[in-house]
C-alpha cells in the first residue's frame, strides 16, 4: 500500500511544509510582489514558454506549435510587438489550444491532419517534485490529478491579504466550512492563513472522510500535514465535522466570536453560506456586518439576497483546483458574482464553442497559467466556465494595484449539457430559487434538480424539495415550474428532446444533495 517513493514523498511535503510555515507574508510584501509579478509578466511568459514547452520534448504544447509551424522567436517578437493576449489569440487561430475535453485526456487532440493521444499527466509542470497529487473534487472536474505544491501555493498567498484589506476584514478571526482531501478547499486555506499571521480558528468540514470517500493516503495526509506543522509550531485546527443540515452550529460560532471580536469571516462555499444565513435568522443570532468569501458554485443574485437578509457580506472568490485562485470581488461591485481578475499570474481569452447536445454558442475561458510553479502548465486551455469579462473602474485597493479587468456571470456549460439542458437550466434556476421559495416556503438551497442517468443512459429529472418545506402538493409544483418555463423559455431555444422528459419530472421529498459540500441547483449523476 505504501512505497518508498511515497515515505520520500512524505518526507519531501514535511520539510517544505516547514519552509511554508517559517515565513510570514505581509500585506506590503504583498503588495510589492503583486506589482513586480506584473512588471515582469512578459518575461515569465516567454520564460515560462521556453522552459517547460520547448524544452521538453514531451509537451503536448510543443506538438501543437511545431503543427502550426511556429518557434520561440516567433512568439517573442509578436508578444513583445502586440503584447501577451493578442499572441495568445494568434496561437489559438493556429490550433495551439487545449480544449476542455482533452485537457482531461477524454478526447484524441485533433489539429488539421494531426491526431495524438494525451494524458491528463501530461500537462503536468515537469520542473516540480512529486509530492502529493490529489483529485478535485466536487462537480467542476471529478477525478483531475492536481499535484500539492507548496510554492505555487505560496505565491498565491500574496493574495490573501490584499482579499481581505479590500473587503475590510483583516482584523476578522476566520472560519472555514469546507472539506478535508481529496478536496483541496480546507487544507489550502489552513496553510495559507497560518502564513498571513491569521490561523483559521475553527475549521468546519461539511462531509466526513468517509462521505467523500477519501482514501487512506488522503486521511494519513490530512493528519500528517496537521501534526508535523505542529512538529514546526504551527498550531493548526483540526476539522469538525458539521452536516449541511447543521448550519446553526456554524452560525452560532460566528454570532459568538462577532460577539467576542466585533467581527468575524468565514470562507465556504455559496450554497452553505445561504444556510448559515438562513439558520442566524431563524435562531435569532446576530451576525450583522461579517463576511462571506465564497465561491466553488455561482453567487446568484437570489443566493447573495440571502446572505445579504443577515445583514451579512457576500464577497464572490473565482477559483478552480488546477488554478488555485483567479479573482476576488470587492465592496463596489457591479455584478453579483463580480469579481476583479489577477492577470499578475495569468492571462485569458474567450474563444466561442459549441456546447455540445445543443445549438447553443458560449465564449468558453481559455486559461493561461504564467507562473513556473503552477502545477499544470496551461497554455490556452480551455475550462468548462464562460462568463462576462470586461474592464471597468471601482477605485478599490485592487485597482491600485494594476487588476482593472472585472470577470462575472461565470457559468459552467459542461454542467448543464445532459438531454438538451443547457438552456432549460439557466431557466430553471430562476424558477428553483426565486418562484418556489417565494411560493412554497424554504430556501434557494431547499429546491433542487436533480438529473439521473441509469445503466441504460436513459434520462431521469426529479425535483427535490427538501422535507423542510412542509406539506405541498407535487401536481401544483410540477404545474407551477411548467408553467414558468412555458413563461421564461425563449422560443425554438428548447432541445425537443427536453419536453418528453418533463412528463418524467418527479417530486422528491428528500434533503437536496450536495457533492463535497456544495448543494448545486442543478445536479447531474450517473448512478453507478
Ligand atoms: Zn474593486
């Protein structure tokens, strides 16, 4: 079960985990590293371009420049003419782009007359050593390889503070309500923050190990990460475990340490934030004034409303495994889930595709990851996220520091793209947040739809009302989110295969589900 290779690696995560923890990040420092990051983000891409693409003969990225007939030098002299997003669009016009599809290694790389086979492994940065991999969890890429690296975690901790200073929540104690590994969202943060001067002081985790079936390397990581920062004077918390239906313990915990400190944060991800809120309401606790950094789901307008009804702060955070964290909101947002993009460390492109089982058109992100510690080396790869970038001006700190350009609406396609769903579900998530709430009681977190694919790949929706709602009558609920669709749905936009499987739309009475402690609006599975 274990190896050598596995005690070395153990022992490589122990000493850099004493590294990590024996220095300290300030907010200047941070300020100060941002700025020399954009400085110098020409440099490193080119650096980052020369090192790991074309001198390494195993790059997938080097078959597709090589396809496209492109050298070093022609892609130093277009970004030093026209800079690094019109070279990326170039390349991108020249087939040098991962799509989302092979990214994972699910789809064959087909460019012109070129065809190979990828590996997820092969995006990984060949300069790192192999400490730890862990796979994503939750609904944005099951089962993604991710290695732990220490350094690129660091170099993303400048962040941090920057985050809170902006949202005015440096001095506020901080609480996590998210998982252990597999899942990268507890044990990140727990590091990160003890580096800032800022220990996380209670750690929630909303599923067990066993809930999210973590293995046994990652139970023995867990610990070991905890106990040898310990080893190294790092009092870290250990996680506690509180179900999504135990909001009020959370809750409770912030109303108390506001009471105690004035104020209080708490990082989670959006679906939980709304039942935490949710809870301080129908318990009469006070937690006026604290934050939300949220993210891992979309802050939509009616889940913000949500938070916003405590009298609590929603501060949207856009982050994916494979990229650790790509922007943060701030006070004077424009959007719900507006948040300000760290192009410091990465530069992206929208390239319209074709969703697919649908004859619906998005600008699908494509990322590029500048920085030579990145665990996966990105260049134009595309995610499953689509959404509005544009440049705008709010006068925040991160403004100062050079991040002008503003990401929001940011959707996935690629959850939505069973039997014709794409554009049902943006419209259903209206119906499930806003209408049966307001009409039937409960919250956005309480209504659910719930998409089954059985052996036979046959298609099976049912809506989830949680037990919590009270009594309803499942014809008039069915009636009432039929009718509404017939309302909202824009005309010859419906998949037709769609309306055969509403006669299969079922009430369910059970609690909605959640993967990794996310309850997503729309849930798809495949049972097993
Ligand atoms: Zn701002």
């Amino acid at each position: 079960m274990f190896s050598v290779s596995d005690i070395s690696r153990y022992y490589g995560l122990a000493f850099g985990l004493r590294d990590f923890l024996r220095n300290k990040i300030t907010l200047e420092q941070s300020k100060k590293f941002i700025s020399t990051r954009l400085q110098n983000r020409e440099r490193n891409f080119l650096n980052l371009i020369q090192k790991v693409i074309y001198e390494n003969p195993e790059s997938p990225y080097l078959k597709l420049l090589k396809n496209a007939g492109c050298e070093f030098g022609d892609i130093e002299s277009l970004v030093n003419k026209d800079g690094i997003e019109p070279t990326l669009c170039k390349l991108l016009e020249e087939g040098v782009y991962i799509s989302w599809e092979e990214f994972k290694g699910k789809r064959d790389v087909i460019r012109g007359g070129n065809r190979f086979h990828v590996r997820e492994r092969d995006f990984d940065n060949p300069l790192l050593p192999d400490y730890y991999h862990v796979k994503t969890s939750g609904s944005r890429s099951a089962g993604t390889r991710t290695i732990f690296d220490l350094k690129y975690l660091w170099e993303k901790s400048y962040y941090a503070l920057p985050m809170l200073a902006v949202n005015n929540a440096l001095d506020a104690p901080m609480g996590l309500w998210m998982p252990g590994l597999p899942s990268m969202a507890g044990i990140v943060p727990l590091l990160r923050y003890w580096s800032l001067g800022r220990p996380i002081a209670r750690w929630f985790s909303p599923v067990t190990e066993s809930q999210v079936q973590a293995s046994l390397r990652d139970r023995l990581a867990t610990r070991f990460t905890i106990y040898s920062a310990r080893l190294w004077g790092a009092k870290l918390v250990k996680p506690e475990y509180v179900s999504l239906a135990q909001a009020v313990k959370v809750a409770r915990w912030m109303a108390d340490t506001r009471k105690q400190f004035e104020t209080c944060s708490i990082s989670c991800f959006v679906s939980p934030a709304v039942k935490i809120c949710q809870a301080a309401i129908e318990n009469g606790l006070d937690i006026e004034g604290t934050h939300f950094f949220v993210g891992g789901e979309p802050l939509t307008e009616a889940k913000r409303q949500q938070i916003e009804a405590a009298g609590a702060l929603a501060v949207p955070r856009y982050f994916t495994t494979e990229i650790d964290i790509i922007g943060c909101g701030c006070p004077g947002t424009a959007a719900d889930d507006d948040v300000h993009f760290f192009h410091d460390s990465l530069a992206l492109i929208e390239h319209q595709r074709k969703v697919e089982h649908t004859d619906t058109y998005v600008n699908a992100f494509h990322f590029t990851n500048l920085s030579l510690s990145a665990p996966k080396i990105m260049l134009n790869v595309e995610s499953d996220d689509y959404g509005v970038m544009e440049t705008r001006s709010c006068g925040c700190l991160f403004e100062q520091l050079g991040f002008v350009r503003h990401l929001h609406h940011i959707r996935s396609f690629a959850k939505l793209t069973g039997s014709g769903m794409t554009i049902i579900g943006s419209d259903f998530v209206h119906i499930l947040e806003k209408v049966l709430p307001q009409k039937y009681g409960g919250a956005a977190t309480d209504y659910q739809l719930l998409e089954e694919e059985d052996n036979h790949g046959q298609t099976h929706l049912n809506l989830i009302v949680s037990p919590s709602v009270g009594a309803i009558n499942d014809s008039e609920v069915i009636n009432t989110v039929l009718s509404e669709l017939h309302r909202s749905v824009r005309s010859g936009k419906l998949a037709a295969g769609f309306w055969s499987q509403i006669n299969t739309l079922q009430v369910k009475r059970i609690y909605p589900i959640s993967s990794s402690g996310k309850v997503m609006t729309l849930h798809l599975t495949k049972q097993k």
